[in-house]
C-alpha cells in the first residue's frame, strides 16, 4: 500500500508544479534559450511554453500510471490482497488427496472398501448441498423405510487393526424443514456403540479410537425416513 500512496504524492507534486508554473513565469524560457527577438516571429515564447506543459502532463501520466500498477500489483494469485482461496473445511489433521497418493498412508471413509451393505451409502451429495464447502468426501447414508424389516440402514467395514481413530462430521440432512431426530451409531467389534442424537439441520463431530478393531459398523436409524445422514471429511488414522 505504502508504495503506490507515494507515486500518487509524486503525482500531487507535479500537478502542484504546473499550477505554480501557470501563475508565475515558470512556463516562460530563460532569457538564455531564447534566441535575440526577430521582427515578425513573435511564436518562440509560445512554442516553449506548450513544450513545457506537454512534458509536466507526460509526467503527471506517468506517476499516476505508475500508482495505478503499484495499486494493482497485490491482486494476483501470489498471496496478495484479492486471493479468494476459500478456507480448508476438513476435520483439523486431516490429509489432502495428494498427499493419500503419495506419502501418507491414511484414508477418507469414502476410499475405504465396504465389507457389507455397499447398497446402503452414496457418494454424492443432494443436490442443494453440491459444492458447497464442509462437505468434502461425503459418504451419505439414507434413513430407513420405518416398515417393520427396514428400521435402519447399516454399513461395515473391515479394519484388521491397522488404524489409529476415526473423525468425521455428521450431519442430520434433510430435503424439508423438520425437526425430527437422526440417530448415529458406531460400533467397534463388539464394544458398547458411540452414539450421537441430531436433529435435521444440525451437525456434530464424533471421534473414537481404533486401536485393536477388527470391524467398524456404522449405523444409522431415524425418525423421518425422508433424511440422512452425511458423514463428511470422514478419515481414518493409519497405525
């Protein structure tokens, strides 16, 4: 900022320059560069002048265009002032694309295989929530029917111990407004399950240990069979 403040001073100070130079004899060449006056040829004295102020508007255009470049020149895609790059959502930790293709050995729930129920989850989103930031790598798990075979929807994945934890962000989706409840369960081998209750519109993180576990369900039973739940940034820690 500072540098382009002072070309528009310089600026000022030539404007300045040629209003002083119009009021006083500033504009009128010394007496040296003038040639001894000639009958008839009074133009010398005009054509010095208009000389004059086409050089002080030539630099007043100058450091006005040289303000206008420093002003400009943060608003790239280098880190100045105009980046737009939209602020990272994922859970605090968790790995980038690249970084799973290369050096890094842990996974988005989305990448994981499904041992069983692979008909019970989608990888897109709804279509209102498309591309919209904080839902990156959805895994989303329709509610059930409520019909008296069809009260949840399960989906299991087959760890054999070689994972740290698990984090995501869950959210209680639903096309409509409503205020009905979307309830979460995961269940590590044959422990008692972490729960979360969360009504339609609402979200909350879950984080649990992985330490030793053999199998990872994840469970999902709702009030409204209209909803879903959509775990987002779900990543597993590899041991």
């Amino acid at each position: 900022m500072s540098r382009w403040w002072l070309a528009i001073a310089a600026g000022a100070a030539a404007a300045v320059s040629i209003l002083i130079g119009l009021f006083s004899q500033w504009s009128s060449a010394p007496r040296w560069l003038l040639p001894p006056p000639e009958l008839g040829k009074p133009g010398k004295r005009i054509r010095f002048r208009v000389a004059f102020l086409s050089t002080a508007v030539a630099a007043l255009a100058l450091a006005f265009g040289q303000a206008f470049v420093l002003a400009n020149s943060g608003n790239g895609t280098g880190g100045g002032q105009g980046s737009t790059t939209p602020p990272d959502t994922r859970p605090s930790g968790a790995p980038t694309s690249s970084v799973l293709s290369t050096t890094s050995a842990d996974r988005f729930l989305d990448q994981m295989p499904v041992d069983l129920g692979a008909g019970n989850i989608r990888t897109t989103l709804p279509r209102d929530l498309d591309g919209k930031p904080g839902y990156d790598h959805p895994v989303v798990i329709p509610c059930a029917t409520g019909q008296p075979t069809d009260q949840f929807r399960e989906v299991s994945y087959s760890l054999r111990q070689r994972w740290l934890s698990f984090t995501a962000t869950v959210y209680a989706y639903e096309g409509a407004p409503d205020e009905s409840i979307v309830q979460v369960r995961l269940y590590l081998d044959n422990a008692s399950p972490v729960e979360r209750n969360l009504k339609v519109g609402t979200s909350g993180t879950v984080t649990v240990s992985l330490a030793g576990v053999t199998t990872l369900r994840v469970r999902v039973t709702c009030e409204s069979p209209n909803a879903s739940a959509i775990f987002a940034g779900a990543w597993l820690k590899h041991s």
